[in-house]
C-alpha cells in the first residue's frame, strides 16, 4: 500500500523550493542573525503562516496535536 505524504496543503513544487532555500541558506547563507533579521528564521515563519493559511481554507482539516 502506498505511504501517504502529509504536504501540509502546500504544492509540490513550493515544498521543494523551500527545502532548496533552506539548505542553501544552511550551507552558503549569513551567519545566525537575530530574531527577524535571521534568514532561515524568516524562511520558516513565512512557511509555518502558509501552512496555517493553507490548514484555514480547508477548514482545520489534517490538524493534529502532538501532545
């Protein structure tokens, strides 16, 4: 049976990008900044606000608490 992949409600292609940025930045980017001026902290609050938006147009479906 195939594995279902949780895409959080963003596409393919965004999901790779961002991955791609996100290693590049790792890698090749600025030191650690802080608080906003941090290149990968501003990567990963603009994708947790896209996930939150993606999770409210399907109407809180897929949400889960891991505690």
């Amino acid at each position: 049976m195939a594995k279902k992949v949780e895409s959080d409600g963003l596409s393919l292609w965004y999901r790779f990008t961002w991955r791609v940025k996100y290693i590049v930045l790792t890698f090749y980017g600025p030191p650690r900044l802080a608080g906003r001026l941090d290149p990968i902290t501003r990567l990963e609050q603009d994708r947790a606000a896209k996930v939150a938006e993606a999770r409210a147009a399907r109407g809180g479906a897929g949400t889960s608490s891991a505690f």
